[in-house]
C-alpha cells in the first residue's frame, strides 16, 4: 500500500501572531451573501429551490469567511458516537467486504455504524443527507453518482471519506485502489495465455456524476490503451451492472461470427454472468476466459474458480474508518491513501486453445 498525503492549509490553524483568528458563524455568512440564515442553511444542504444567483453569493461568503459548520454544529450538540457509512447497493460482495474493514476498525472504539444504501442511482445525495439529519459524527461514502463539487461542501459540514473514486478533494479524504495497475496485470495475464481477441465490460457511464474519478473509467482507459499498443480491435460494452446484463451481452458477443476468446469484465458482478453464458454454451476457458475484478467471497469457489483482481477490500474499509477517526479528532488536511491490487488467477482463465488461437488470427 502507498500513501499520498494531499498539502493544503489548514483553516485551523493559528496564525504566527500566537492569536487564533475568530471562527466565522452562519449567521456572518448570511450578513455578507446578503440573504436570511435560512438560506444559507439551505445552500449548505443542497436543497430544492435554490437559485444559481443566491448559491453563487452564499458559496462565495462561506469561502471568503473559511466558515466550517460542522464545527460549530458539533460544539453545540456534542458527539453522537455514530458513523454513517453510504454504500450505492446492500447487494454487492465487495460493499461487505469493504464493511467488515470498517467494523473491524471501529470495533472498541465506541463508534456505532449507520447504513444508508441508495435505493437508485440519482438519489446519493439523499442517503448522504439523512445521514447529516441523524447528526453523525462522520460518513463514509461510496458515491459515484455525487459530484466532488457537492461532496466538498458535505466535507466542510462533516468529516468525510470517499472510498472508490479518484477525486482529488480539498475537504475530505479518499481510499481508492491502483485501478490502472489493476487493469494492467488483467490484461498481461490474458496476453501471455495467447488472447488478442479480448472484450470489455464496463458500467454505463450515465449512472455517474463524475465519470473521469471513477475507477472502471480508469480500467477501460488501460484496456483501450494496451489494446491499440498491439494494433487490436477493441470491443467495449457499457452496460448496468448485473449479472443478468451481463449475461445477454455476453451471448450476444458469443453469437458473432468472431466471437472474442476472452473477456475483461471491469466487475466480478459482470464476469458472473458472463461465465454463466459461457456454461451453458459449454465453452471452456482456453475457448472463452474471463477475468473479473474485486475478487468477491465467491469468486474463490472452487466450483467458480474466477480470475480476478484483489483490491483488498477489508483494507480499504479499515483504511477509510482510520481516516474518519483522525477528522474526528480535528484533522482537515486532505489524505489520499490507495491499495495495490494483486491478479487471483484461477481456473476461469486459461491457455488458448490451439483452435481457438487459429480461429483468431484468421479473423484479424
């Protein structure tokens, strides 16, 4: 694991003088945008009926006063020992995972977790919300469909980590994994078993807010990149992230006349449906092999078998739990700490076969 550590000022700090400059209230940011202190509470909340004329004079008054809110709010209420942790899906195995590292950090701590998973992708900024109504202590977020501009203002109410995305924040921390080395030792893997003809699932970009920070926007740009180093026709498919979707794309790419030899799928989600195609067109892994990427409980089966990359999960929850304690305590720097994946190469992949290897260089 390598550690970044992110240099920016701290608004807390004191001056050389010795005197600690006066902490600017609500009620100051209101006096200077010019509106009531109830729109300046609502500005902060990202609630409806804002206009773009008060957010930008509000914004504005909040950045040149260095008001934090969160401060102010917890010195009022004291500390409610919770953490909220939001999570896009409760259905997803690498999501536990990555709560089995927090628990276990904050585990005699006297910090009790409280979950808030998205229901769709356009509400993030409304599980994120409940849990500032519940007066956390701090959050630890998977948000991919939250912008970094919104995430900085949560940032600056309540200490917060984001897990997954490559944000490069001012008011909150990040854990993410190495996802272009990931995707580098996916695709050395498949080239040195003898694959050129090698597909790629990725997720729909529209479920993103800020596609260019998400880690399977990363793992696409390596899968392009080698690909055309090669002089090799890529072949991308942007589709939800289900098994189920991803079981029709992959009888769909097996019925082409061409079909590819292997596949990258940029989830272990996706790589699940795509071997449950592959079975039941009784194709082995030396005619179609797959790789996923996240290494879930059951991608270790040995009736599964599936290649993947380990991002260490466990680690990144562990990592992002020490990282909220430390804003608790009144850290503001932002951190950047990042895991390094490892290939679990498995019986899903395999040599190509001799037919298949024939079959392939004759379509290129």
């Amino acid at each position: 694991m390598t550690t970044a550590d992110l240099p920016a000022p701290s608004p807390d700090a004191t001056p050389p003088g010795g005197i600690a400059p006066t902490r600017a209230t609500i009620e100051d940011v209101a006096r200077a945008a010019g509106v009531s202190r109830a729109a300046v509470s609502k500005v902060i909340r990202d609630a409806y009926g804002v206009s773009d004329s008060m957010r930008e004079r509000v914004s504005a008054a909040i950045a040149d006063l260095g008001y934090r809110p969160r401060v102010a709010a917890r010195a009022m209420r004291g500390s409610s020992r919770t953490v909220g942790v939001q999570l896009p899906r409760v259905d997803n195995s690498f999501f536990a995972r990555i709560l089995v590292g927090v628990f276990d950090h904050l585990e005699g701590t006297g910090y009790q977790t409280i979950l808030a998973p998205m229901t769709h992708a356009a509400n993030g900024k409304a599980a994120l919300e409940s849990l500032v109504d519940r007066q956390v202590d701090a959050i630890i977020a998977v948000a991919p469909a939250v912008s970094q501009t919104w995430l900085e203002q949560l940032g600056l109410r309540v200490p917060l980590v984001q897990i997954g995305q490559h944000d490069d924040p001012e008011h909150y921390d990040v854990v993410t994994g190495d996802d272009e080395e990931g995707s580098r030792l996916v695709m050395a893997h498949l080239f040195e078993l003898g694959h050129r003809r090698i597909a790629h699932f990725t997720v729909d970009q529209r479920a993103l807010s800020d596609p260019p920070a998400d880690p399977h926007l990363a793992r696409t740009r390596i899968y392009d990149e080698l690909m055309t180093e090669r002089g090799l026709p890529t072949d991308t498919r942007a589709i939800p992230l289900t098994e189920e979707a991803a079981y029709a794309e992959t009888i769909s790419l097996l019925s082409l006349p061409d079909p590819p030899t292997a596949l990258f799928a940029g989830h272990d989600e996706l790589a699940l449906g795509a071997l449950r195609a592959s079975a039941e067109r009784g194709l082995g892994p030396e005619e179609f092999s797959v790789v996923g990427y996240d290494d879930v409980p059951i991608a270790s089966h040995p009736l599964i078998g599936l290649t993947t990359i380990d991002q260490f999960g466990e680690e990144m929850g562990f990592l992002a739990a020490s990282l909220v304690l430390e804003r608790i305590s009144g850290r503001t720097r932002p951190v950047l700490r990042q895991t390094d994946p490892v290939l679990r190469a498995r019986r899903s992949s395999a040599r190509i076969s001799s037919t298949s290897a024939t079959q392939a260089a004759g379509a290129d």
